[in-house]
C-alpha cells in the first residue's frame, strides 16, 4: 500500500528502527516494553484511521495521536533514566518523536 500522508512515512519508518531495541531490553522490564510496542502500534492505527475521516472529525483523534507520541516520549525517558538506552539512542529516539509532534501539529491545521 503506498501511503501518501507524509506522517504515516515517518512513524513507519520509526517503528521499523526502534522496534527491535525495545524487543531485545532485557525482560525483567516486560511492562514497559508492552506499553511502548502497543503504544507504537496505537499510534499508528489512529493515523491510519484518523486520516479517513473528514477533517472536521479529525480533531479528537489528532489530539490522541499527540498525546499518545508524549506518552512514547516519556517510557523512553524512563529507559533512558535506567541506563537502558545510550545517549546517542535517545537523542535520536527524541529527536523523532519531535519531528512526529510537529506534522501531527501541522496536519491539524
């Protein structure tokens, strides 16, 4: 399926880095790691669906997306704190969830 919104893209392709990382934390932090991955994929869901409805139904959906990328933001922030991701892992993990922030921010618009 050739996705057009620019968004879908962008999250897709962070999923597809960041994925494994969480897969592979060690398992004594199951919780967390089931929250990011149905976090991840919630995300993407209320895109895809969001991106169906007409505009002035989007609104609440476009709210739960940014909410949803602040709660990602926080959980690796958490793992960040345990010493469970690198610098280097979480300033770029940031910096995309950033990037997502701002063309979900856009797309409401």
């Amino acid at each position: 399926m050739n996705d057009k919104l620019i968004l879908i893209k962008e999250y897709k392709l962070f999923i597809d880095k960041y994925e494994n990382i969480i897969i592979n934390l060690d398992n004594n932090y199951k919780d967390l790691k089931n929250r990011i991955i149905n976090t991840m994929y919630d995300i993407l869901d209320n895109i895809y669906y969001c991106n169906l409805l007409e505009i002035n139904k989007r609104k609440n959906y476009q709210r739960k997306i940014i909410v949803k990328i602040k709660m990602l933001d926080y959980y690796f922030g958490k793992l960040y704190k345990k010493k469970l991701l690198k610098d280097n892992q979480y300033n770029d993990i940031s910096k995309r969830l950033l990037i997502l922030l701002k063309l979900t921010l856009g797309w409401m618009k």
